[in-house]
C-alpha cells in the first residue's frame, strides 16, 4: 500500500516486529529442547538420583478364575510342564481355567528398595531387546511333594543371571524404585516389577517358610516373550522339614542290647504340611521302628509334629514297656535335633521265696521245686532254693502258665502239695508285672511252754517239768527258767505237763497242727501265792474290824 504523504510515521514498528520474531523463535527453541529431553534413554540420567521420570503405564495383569496349584481335583484340565526341561526347572504355562492369583504387578509386601550407585545387572529403562524381546514373570513357592503352593508371606527371594550376575529391576511410578529383593505375599506369590530379557536366570531364597528345608537355586529359561495377562510361571520348590526317631534298647541286668523289639509311630495329632496337605490323620501309623541286633532302630524321616511311640513287639522272654512315649519330630538345626529313646528291657521272671510260716525272715534253703508249662508236664526243671532260701525263674515264654510245685523239705517242716500257677500275658507281663514274687510257706509246729504263778503270773524258774504224749512217752524233761521251752516238730495232737513226775500235779494241753507258736502256761501254787493270800486274808480282817468299832462309837 502506499503511503500517504500526510499519515504519521511510526518508529516503534520495527522493533516491535523484531521483538515477536525473537519471542516465536525462543519459544521453538524451547519446544524442541522439551521434544529432545522426552526422547533421552533413561540410562543418561542415572547420574542424577532426584530425578523423577514421567510416568508410564503399566498393564495390570489379568488371570482367570482359581489359583496356581496343582490339584487337578475339581474340573482341572491343564497343568505346568517343564518344556522339555526336566526338574531343573524350566518351564511353560498351559493356561488353567481356574486360575487366580493376586493381580499386582508391583510385589507386596515391596521388594527392598536397593541404591543404583552399586551397580547391578538390570536392564533400566532402556528397552535394547525389544518389547518382543522380554517376559513378565509370576514366580510361587511351593511345596517339592506335592506342587502345591505354600502361602507363607515374608520369603525373601534375589534374581541372578545365568553368569551369576544379581539381577536390578525397576518400578518407574509413582517414582522410580530399584529392587535386588522380591518378597512373597501372604498368597506364597510374588510377581517381578518389570519384565526381563529372554535369558536363562535364577532365583536363590534367603530364607525359608516354617516348617520347609532351604530352597535349592531355581533355575529357569525365557525362550519367549510372555506378558502380563499371561506371565511365566516359576515355581519355587521347598523340601519339607523332616527329622528322624532313634529307639535303642539294652538289658536291665547285663547292659547288653536286646535286638528284635519293634516300636509303631503314631500321629498324636493332624500332621499337617504348611502347605495344607495332611501327611498323617491323627490315630494314624506313621512307621514301625525295628531294632537290629545292636538293639538300635530308626525311623523313616518324619514330618515335623507331634507323634506317640508304642511298643509293638515285645523281644523273647522280655517284659513289655509300661508306658508309650509321648515325642515332638523338630527340624534339622546346626545341631542334633533327632529324638532319641533310650529304653532298658526286663526279662519277664518268677522270684520263688521259701520262708518259715512263724518267721518270714528265715529263709529256708535245699528245697527243691519242679516247674513246668502247663499241658508240657514231660518238660520238667528241678529248682533248689539258695542260700537266701529262693530261685528264679527267666526266659519265660508268653501267652504260658508255668506250674510250680514243691517236692522237698527241711526235716519236720510241711508244704503244700497242690503247685503254684503263674501266668505270663501275650505282653511279657505277671499281674501287670515284669517281675513276680512267689511266696512259698513251709511251717512246722511249734510249742512254747512256761511256768508261772497262779496269782501273780510270774515266771517261775528252778521247777522241774515234763512234756508227755498221749501215750505217756517222755517227750521231754527239762528244768524250767526264765525264758519260755520251745518245741519245734510236735506232731499235733494232746500232751500232759507233769511236775517233778508227780502225776497228780498234771496239766493237759491241746498241740495243733499250725505255721504259729502256740504258748502254753503251766500254773501252780507257790509261797509267793500262799504269802498273798495270807496278806489279803488279813487286810480283809482289818479293814472288817474298823468298820465294827466305827459303828459301835456312832451307836454310843
């Protein structure tokens, strides 16, 4: 347009002009700086810790319906497999239709957050493989017998590489995280924050779930990618913790072992693995222990728990147990954990005492005794009583009745003719006893005789007895003293006690046929009796002549 000649000139134009072009050029500047920070790897600003990466999504996996574990009992028609890998651990997921484990990408409890300055073997925010060229991971812990998983919250888990590099993975939002360390949920699961290139890793555990055995390393192998909706699955094997029951049994008497006893191991309680399978019902046998010949046995490696020991078989001629032990299987430690029972074993035995009817403690030895089974009466042992007046009898077999019977004695001593039976149970027990004491009594007759005041009940010494039959044959004459006459071997029946052999002065007593003493007293009047009937007879006259002259003095 042309300028009219009249219009006023303005000198600002111009560098207003310059200035917006300034502006629109900064202002470009500036957009392109932002475009080209955007586009910066991640790895080049490691340097920088505060630095907070703009946040990116991350997919939210999704499974089905059920969990990861390997019942295959209601409707399971698929199952994990190893690929081709064996049990070193690779392997590939089959998709189950009743699956649903916890659907968070970041592990819960958080993995430990670890310090990018150490370095580490992670692959950051870079993506040098590709999207297609990594795989979402869901790892589990579970049980190495049955497969199933074991929901233990708080085992903690480091990811290497096959070179046996430690693996740093990351959570980029709501900031960025480094983790070394992956924690299981209380579902026994963890998921790995980030996928990982296709490579062969795996995982080493720091620690174990109660009640399991350290973890092995487990090994693994990405040979495809796997995403989010459907990650890898690793499972995790633990050992169940197991421990053993030592029983070892040794004589009584010698010290020796006792081999052949055999022990049952009873659950005391639900043996129940953390993983929720039961080992062992409550009641239920769990082994049999046998002893060898150094009378030692073990057990299989039990679960841990709480189980009862019984005796089962008892060893030949032995005594059964009268107790069970009650035992609690630990887990294998630093030190020795195993139980360990030690038990000593009685022979079953028949003591055989002979003592004197009027005094147990005199034992009565040289008495002999036949013994056998009952229905073996051909099978007979002769037995002759000790010194102490006794015999025993050992290697007794069970489910017996042993008969004793006497057949000798000490010179006028009687016994029972009938024998003595004494039954052995199926358990090596007599009257719930290990060891049985027979008494057997033999007893003479026995007589003692004093003589004594007929007042006063004294014994009088210095008298001149004899002991007749009833026949009036002298059985003895003695002169009598402090201390009763005893008599031993009296055949029963009634005898004449005679003073001085004054016929007249006689007294008969009655002999019977009895294991006790039977005491006889001769009676007779002596000076000592005459001397106290002469002082009554005159304190009966006193006392008769006071009273009259009492009475003679009131009438007056």
């Amino acid at each position: 347009m042309k300028k009219r000649s009249h219009d006023e000139i303005s000198f600002w134009q111009s560098t207003t002009d310059i200035l917006s072009a300034l502006l629109l050029v900064t202002m470009l500047v500036m957009l392109l700086l932002i475009l080209y920070l955007m586009h910066v790897p991640q790895e080049e600003w490691d340097s920088y810790g505060a630095y907070t990466p703009t946040p990116r999504p991350t997919v939210t996996p999704h499974f089905g319906d059920g969990d990861f574990d390997e019942d295959d009992e209601e409707g399971d028609e698929t199952e994990w497999s190893d690929g081709g890998g064996g049990a070193g651990g690779l392997y590939t997921y089959t998709p189950l239709p009743t699956v649903t484990p916890s659907a968070t990408v970041t592990p819960t409890p958080t993995p430990t957050p670890y310090n990018p300055s150490g370095g580490g073997g992670g692959h950051g925010g870079s993506d040098p493989y590709g999207e297609f060229g990594k795989a979402a991971v869901y790892a589990m812990i579970v049980d190495s017998e049955t497969g199933r998983v074991i929901p233990k919250p708080g085992i903690i888990f480091e990811l290497f590489s096959d070179g046996h590099v430690r693996q740093t993975l990351n959570t980029y939002y709501p900031e960025r995280v480094w983790y070394q360390e992956f924690v299981t949920t209380e579902l026994g699961t963890f998921y790995l924050p980030e996928k990982i290139p296709l490579e062969s890793y795996y995982f080493r555990a720091q620690n174990a779930p109660d009640g399991y055995d350290d973890a092995e390393h487990a090994p693994f192998h990405l040979s495809e990618p796997y995403d989010w909706p459907e990650p890898y699955v690793v499972r995790i094997p633990f050992e169940p913790s197991k421990n053993i029951i030592n029983v070892r049994m040794t004589d009584a008497d010698t010290g020796l072992p006792v081999p052949g006893g055999t022990f049952r191991v009873i659950a005391a309680q639900d043996i129940i693995t953390p993983d929720g399978t039961m080992r062992y019902a409550r009641g239920e046998a769990a082994d049999a222990i046998l002893c060898g010949e150094d009378g030692q046995g073990q057990s299989i490696e039990l679960y841990l728990g709480d189980y009862t020991v019984v005796q089962e078989r008892i060893p030949e001629y032995y005594a059964g147990l009268a107790e069970s032990d009650a035992v609690t299987v630990r887990k294998k430690d630093v030190f020795d954990t195993a139980v360990y029972l030690d038990y000593t074993a009685s022979k079953t035995q028949i003591v055989v005492t002979a003592s004197d009817a009027a005094y147990g403690h005199q034992s009565l030895a040289g008495l002999d005794f036949e013994v056998y089974r009952a229905g073996d009466e051909r099978n007979v042992s002769v037995h002759t009583t000790d010194e102490k007046g006794r015999f025993v009898l050992t290697d007794l077999h069970k489910d017996s009745t042993y008969c004793i019977r006497q057949i000798a004695a000490l010179p006028d001593y009687k016994f029972e003719a009938e024998p003595y039976s004494v039954s052995v149970s199926a358990k090596g027990l007599i009257e719930e006893q290990s060891v049985y004491h027979l008494d057997v009594i033999n007893r003479i007759v026995r007589a003692s005789i004093s003589v004594t005041d007929t007042l006063l009940g004294s014994v009088r010494s210095d008298v001149s007895m004899g002991l007749y039959d009833e026949n009036g044959n002298a059985v003895r004459l003695w002169t009598s003293s402090a201390v009763a006459e005893v008599f031993e071997g009296l055949a029963p029946g009634r005898y004449a006690l005679i003073v001085d052999g004054n016929t007249q002065q006689q007294q008969t007593i009655f002999v019977e046929d009895t294991g006790e003493v039977q005491s006889f007293e001769y009676t007779m009047w002596t000076t000592a009796d005459t001397l106290m009937a002469a002082g009554g007879v005159a304190a009966v006259c006193a006392a008769s002549a006071f009273l009259i002259l009492r009475r003679k003095k009131k009438a007056r």
